[in-house]
C-alpha cells in the first residue's frame, strides 16, 4: 500500500514540472508578441510621419511649378528660363544636409527622417505650334520619395536608451502625381 502512495506521489511531482514548464512557455511567447506590437506600433507611427512628408513633398512641388502670379507651368521659376525638361527640388545628399531656409525636408522634419527624391518631370504632349482649342501642351510628373529610420525596440525601450549601438531600418514611402497645364486659347 505505500508503495502505491510512493508512486502516486512521483507522478504527481512530473506532472506539476510539466505544468510549469507549459506555463512558462505560454508567458514566454506572449512577452515576445508584446514586444512586437510595441515595434509594429512603433513602424506604423513612423510610417504615417514618412507618407505625410512624401506628401507635403507633392505639395510644395505643387506650388513652386504653379506658382501666383504665372501663366502655367510653363513659366515656372523651376525652369529657371530653360523649356521645361527634369529637375530635382532637393539636393542630391538631402540625407546629410542640415535643414536650413533652403532645404525645408533634408533631415530637418525629424532626426533620421528625409526626402530622397522630389523630382519634376516634364514631358511634351503637343507641340506648341499645333495647338488650338484647349490643349494640353505638358504633362508633369512629381515624384516625392521620403525614407524615415525606425529604431529597433527591446524589452519595451528603444536601443538609445538601453544600448549605445544604435539599429534602425528604413521605411519608404513614395508618392507619384501627375498633373498638366491647360490653355485655353481662343480662335478669333
């Protein structure tokens, strides 16, 4: 009879070591989902700043090809007196540039967060010795690229804090509109 007990007693001890080690797992694998969804949350945030900065790229090369004040694009200071062709807004090394007045999105929005790429390009649809009517004489297309770094989190912290390597990745977001001028030429 006590060796029954002696036995029971063994299983009993087996199975409540399993049972801890069951829970500690199941604890184990929701801390790292919590620490994903503090990264997830994290890239989304970062993501949002980056598509709003692509954004607000369209919109000043919006402004700058029609500006107050000019008849169509065509006449555009971007052109700088040239027909129109292709022209970076930004310059090239716009990852590195402090913001100053002239470069409003190189790495001045937010620290690690830039315009790769604000491009215009122009591309002719009609000559303008053929148009008559309402015509269409360019077509233009603003590509506005923005690259904002997201730091990596650990443990509920990000990497500045808890560590002094500093790990990000890149998110990309990237914005393409197309828009033409119109004259509307009147036939005497």
């Amino acid at each position: 009879m006590f060796a029954k007990i002696r036995l029971v007693k063994g299983s009993m001890l087996i199975t409540a070591l399993m049972i801890i080690v069951f829970f500690s797992l199941i604890l184990a694998a929701m801390a790292r989902m919590l620490s994903n969804s503090d990264q997830n949350n994290l890239t989304a945030s970062v993501g949002t700043q980056a598509e709003l900065l692509a954004h607000s790229g369209t919109e000043y090369a919006m402004s700058r090809l029609f500006e107050i004040n000019k008849v169509g694009a065509v006449q555009s200071s971007i052109w700088e007196g040239e027909p129109p062709s292709s022209k970076s807004l930004i310059p090239d090394n716009c990852s590195v540039v402090l913001q100053d007045d002239d470069n409003i999105f190189c790495n001045g929005y937010r620290n690690g967060c830039y315009l790769e790429k604000l491009q215009v390009d122009a591309r002719e649809v009609l000559e303008s010795s053929v148009v008559t009517g309402a015509d269409v004489n360019y077509e233009y297309t603003i590509i506005s690229e923005a690259v904002c770094l997201v730091p990596f989190t650990e443990n509920g912290c990000d990497t500045l804090a808890c560590s002094k390597v500093e790990r990000n990745y890149e998110v990309r977001r990237r914005e393409v509109t197309k828009t033409a001028d119109i004259n509307w030429n009147t036939i005497d």
